[in-house]
C-alpha cells in the first residue's frame, strides 16, 4: 500500500485534537486510524439502500367505506378546475 502525505482543508480543530487524542491512546498512528476511519465511512454510504421506485407500484388504494379515495384527482380538480 503506497503511503503519501496529505494535506486537508476545512477540518474543524476541536474534532481533530480529540482524533489524535483518541489514536494516542489506542496506540495507532494517526495515519492508519484515519484510513479506517474513511474506509468505514465509504463503506457506510455503498451499503445504505436507495429507495427502488419499483415500490410505488405496491402502493394500494385507499377505500372508506365502499367507495375509493379520490384525493389526487379531487386536488387536482381544485386546482385547476374539473378535468373533464
């Protein structure tokens, strides 16, 4: 694994200290703590799911009664006047 010097920006100070804090007194560089830090936060963003738009097609209607609700197409009616 190739190792190179970096520089960031826009790091906020406070959580840095406590980070380097933190390696020094669980004995890790500060290098390889920082490498574990951001394969567990790339890690953490490719396994979060997405929502599938396939579900809206599971979504069923919604009845009161004997009769189905209309409120997409009574709102619509509101707003821009009866459509037929």
């Amino acid at each position: 694994m190739k190792k190179e010097i970096l520089t960031v920006r826009d790091v906020d100070e406070q959580e840095w200290r406590r980070f380097r804090a933190k390696t020094a007194e669980e004995g890790l560089k500060t290098g390889d703590a920082l490498t574990q830090a951001m394969k567990l936060w790339v890690k953490e963003r490719e396994s979060q799911r997405k929502p599938d738009p396939r579900l809206l097609l599971k979504v069923k209607p919604v009845t009161i009664g004997r009769k189905k609700v209309r409120w997409s197409e009574e709102i619509d009616e509101t707003l821009y006047g009866s459509s037929k």
